[in-house]
C-alpha cells in the first residue's frame, strides 16, 4: 500500500472519531477548536519523535527496554518463590498465574519506590508541563492526564487530591476520559510478556509500541474530553464569583494552581515498599480472578450462541424451510477462526466497521474487531489474552493489522473502569460522585475513541 493510501486511511479514520465526539458534544458552539488541532497535532508529533527521529528514538528504545529487564527482575522472584513452574516451558507452557501476575506485583513495588524518591514525579511533571503549556490545561487537569500515562486510573487522581473536590465537569471528564484511554505501567509491563512472550526481540517489539501508544493516547483523551464536555463558562462564574455581566472574569478555581503533586505518606521506603507490594497484589489478584470468570462467561456464551443457531438450523430444516448450516458457513468463511455464529463472532460483525474505519486491512477487519469487542464489553486483558492466542494459532495476520490492534487495545476504556472510577474517586472527593455518575457513559465514549485515535495513527506509522 501506498504512503498516500496510508494516511487517507487515517485521516479517515480521525475525521469519523472526531466526527462521533462532536456528534455526542453537550456544546458543539463551545469546543475549542484550537485546542482539538494542538491535539491531534501532538499526537503526530509526538509519534513522529518517538518512532521516526534517531535521537529521541534511541532514548524511548532503552526505555522500553528497562520496561522489558523488568520481566527478567520479576523472573527471578517468581523462579525462588515457584520452581521450575516458572522456567520449564516444555512442560507447563505460557502459564499467566506464574508468569504475568507476579509482574504486576512487581512493578507496583517499583512504582512505589520511585514515588517515594521523588523520580516519577519529576517524569510527569515533565509531561504534565508540557501539556500544560501546549493545550492551555489546568494545572490539575495536565497532571492527572501526564500520571495516567504511568500509573493506573485510580491512582492518578490521588496525584491531583487536594483539587478534585474543586473540579468543574469539564475538568473531571478530563481526568476520567485520561484514565480510560491510557493503562498503569503494572499492567503495561505484563502486557510485554503477554504479547511477546518469552521472545526478547518480540517483547522489545511491544514494549515501545505500548510505550509509545500510552503516551500518545494523553492529548487524544484531552480532544475527546474538551468536545465531549467543554468547559463552560456559566459553572466558571457560580464557582468564583465572578459577575454575571463579566463572564470572561471567570477563571477556573484549579486554574491558577501551580503543577504540584500530592506528596507520598510513607513513613520510609520499606513502608512505601509494603505499600506498593499490596497494592500490586491486590490489583494481581483481581486481574486473575477477572480473567477467569469472563473466559468462562466467553465460552459460556458462545456455547450458548453457537448451540442456539444449531437448535433454529434443525427446527427450520424440520419445517422444510431450509436445510442450510450457519454454524458450518461462517466456520468456513472465516477460515475457522470462528466456530459459528457465537458471542465473539457477533463482536467481531459489530466493531468489524470500526476496524476498519481505523485503518485495519480488510481482510483481518472481523478479527479485529473482535478483539475491539471484547475490549470494549469486558477489558483489555480479555482482548490481549486473545490476541495472543489468535498469534499462537498461527493464523495469519498482516502485520499492519498487529501493530494497529495493539495500539488500539491499549487502554481501560470498558464498562467495568466506570464503577472503578465512581468508586475510586468519590472516595477522595466524595462532593463529586453525581457528577462521577453522571459522566461515566460519556467518559467511556471518550476514552474508546482516543485509543481508537491512536491506533489509525499508528496505522500511518507502519
């Protein structure tokens, strides 16, 4: 395919995202325009010096490269503590309890030591400056977006405590919509063993692109944020005082905040240690346990499905209707990367257009879109947990297709991170939960479109 094919397709599919946000916009006269092209401009940006630019490559290159020594540090404490569950692939395989799970643990602990010292503060308030500075943001709203890209989405606003009660709507949108679109470097770092598995090129290959995918995702989240719910000026005046005749006296409360992140409360590294060990262990735990009941429900339902077309297949043969098989057409279609016509099967009909739409080849749109599915209706590590079995399989998948999939899924946006975030964060700011629950569907809107968004850009950069 040509460059020029290339970027219609992903001019393409940012028109029709940015075409949604405005559609589903509580004040389409309000949007900034000028801050949805500094956007979108970041984004191309951004990716252009992480990918294309030697210097800047390089850099992001030992990044994820420290990301990828991560799994090895991680293998060592799981060998002493599993044995040779751990190392002896031969016999056990890809086992994910052993080998994916002690990784979030892990990298919690680490996360933990770094807030403590100081270090990940000073890396997003870089970020955080510059968007900041770029987008014209609040000084708690560019904070919040900056720590999404490497911590979780219940965390990143403990960074932002002490404003979170002051927030107006459009604030908070921003805040959540930043947490859907962007994953917590815990789960970042056992996304590269997942999808790389024990290939060290291969895991290389996937922890730059996720790296890359986290951080382009920020600026995306804000455009879909600021048109979704731009920020109005009629909540800026009852919030300040200002006088009604004078709507431009208006400034947003948190406006004039300096970037200042909330401090850590251990008591001294062992403490932060501990800290971040149960905090991993909790948040493993949960991952495990979700992924069992959903893979179960999965099968469950197409079960269910594929079972149910057999039963109509057999009462219409019987009537004399029709004697055809649709279970055994859509196999055959597919190449029996679908058994029939099943819960996954009907993901992939749905979301095949918005695969599409984002630049996916269209021999792979259903297969895709599937996975997209199941990001969307149940969460990421169910949508990565099959990608890598579709990889395993050995069916073939044009390599535009991996590399857009894996940008796309990058992100928390599904159904369950909206109770995740109401009960997070009104826990901090407990004034906030109406409004919390009032903008749960719309922040899932937004963080499924920015990280549709970064995947057709990453389409342009194959």
């Amino acid at each position: 395919m040509s460059f020029a094919y290339d970027l219609f397709r992903t001019v393409l599919g940012m028109s029709v995202m940015l075409g949604v946000c405005y559609l589903f916009s509580a004040n389409r006269k309000a949007i900034d325009w000028k801050l949805v092209g500094i956007g979108i401009a970041m984004q191309f940006v951004l990716a252009i010096l992480i990918l294309k630019v030697d210097g800047v490559s390089t850099v992001f290159d030992y990044v994820a490269a420290g990301f990828r020594k991560t799994l090895e540090f991680t293998g060592a404490g799981a060998e002493f503590l599993f044995g040779s569950i751990v190392v002896d692939l031969d016999s056990f395989g890809y086992i994910f309890a052993f080998q994916v799970l002690p990784t979030i643990v892990f990298f919690s602990a680490l996360s933990a030591i770094l807030y403590y010292l100081g270090i990940l503060q000073k890396v997003v308030y870089g970020l955080a400056w510059l968007l900041s500075k770029a987008m014209g943001l609040s000084g708690p709203e560019s904070l919040a977006a900056a720590a999404n890209v490497f911590i979780g989405q219940t965390e990143a606003p403990l960074v932002v405590k002490p404003y979170l009660e002051k927030m107006t709507r459009s604030e908070l949108l921003c805040v959540m919509v930043g947490g859907m679109a962007t994953i917590a470097g815990s789960v970042f770092v056992s996304y590269i063993g997942f999808l790389g598995g024990t290939d060290p090129e291969s895991q290389q290959f996937f922890a730059r692109h996720l790296l890359t995918a986290s951080i382009i995702s920020a600026p995306a989240a804000i455009v879909c944020a600021k048109m979704l719910l731009p920020e109005d000026s009629e909540e800026l005046v009852q919030m300040t005082g200002a006088h009604d005749d004078d709507p431009h006296e208006a400034k947003n409360p948190s406006s004039d905040k300096r970037l200042e992140m909330a401090a850590d409360d251990s008591n001294n590294l062992l403490d932060a240690i501990s800290r971040g060990t149960g905090d991993g262990l909790r948040l493993a735990i949960n991952v495990g346990a979700m992924l069992l009941v959903f893979t179960a429900l999965i099968y469950m339902l197409n079960v269910f499905f594929v079972g149910g077309t057999d039963l109509v297949n057999d009462l219409a043969a019987s009537l004399g209707l029709t004697d055809s098989n649709w279970n055994a057409a859509i196999a055959a279609s597919t190449d029996g990367r679908f058994e029939g016509f099943s819960f996954t099967y009907l993901l992939a009909l749905i979301f095949a257009p918005v695969a599409w739409i984002i630049g996916v080849p269209a021999e792979d749109i259903t297969i895709i879109g599937q996975l997209l599915g199941l990001k969307t209706v149940i969460n990421e590590f169910v949508a990565y947990d099959t990608f890598r079995a579709v990889q395993a399989s050995g069916a073939p998948l044009n390599p535009k297709s991996v590399l857009i999939a894996a940008y796309a899924l990058c992100g928390f946006a599904n159904f369950a991170s909206i109770g995740i975030q109401v009960g997070g964060i009104s826990a901090i700011a407990p004034g906030q939960r109406k409004n919390l629950t009032e903008l749960g569907v719309i922040a899932l809107l937004g963080g499924t479109v920015a990280c549709l968004m970064t995947g057709a850009v990453a389409g342009l950069f194959y």
